[in-house]
C-alpha cells in the first residue's frame, strides 16, 4: 500500500512604489518549512499591468524556492552519506 504525502505552498504577493514581491513558502507534513522570495520591477517605459508584475515575481519566488528544495535534499543526503554533495538544476 502507497503512502500519501500532502506538501502545500502558499504564495503571498505585495505591491510597492512599482515593485512587486512574492513569497513561496512550502509546508511539509514533517513541519518543516522552506521560503523562496521573487521580485519585479516595473521598468519606466513599460504599461503597468499589476498582473505581469504578479506572475514575474512569483515565477521568481517558485524558482528560488525549487532551489532551496534542491539545496535541502543535498544537504540530507551530505549527512547520511558524509560524502560531498552537489545537485544539479
């Protein structure tokens, strides 16, 4: 029988003065917890579309956060292994 595991990541968006941020946070069932950050920025000759910015910046964060993920596992594995790690995007 497979066991089931439920990973959950909220992303939380601000707007300032022409940036915008975002914020991926996973939640593992273990508690543990790992945080990506993106951000953009809206350049002076460009229309401002909030939308745009928004999905700039949260593809960042998710992309940061992916690594971070990778980082993790790498280091797991350096401490069961004690053999250097290096995990490849």
């Amino acid at each position: 029988m497979s066991t089931a595991k439920h990973w959950s990541v909220d992303v939380y968006i601000g707007e300032d003065d022409g940036r915008t941020s975002a914020e991926a946070r996973l939640q593992t069932d273990d508690a543990g917890q790992l945080r990506g950050y993106g951000e953009a920025r809206l350049h002076p000759m460009d229309h401002d579309v909030p939308e745009i910015g928004d999905e700039v910046a949260v593809a960042r964060a998710l992309s940061d956060l992916g690594h971070r993920v990778l980082l993790a596992a790498a280091a797991d594995i350096q401490a069961f292994s004690d053999v250097p790690v290096r995990l490849a995007r």
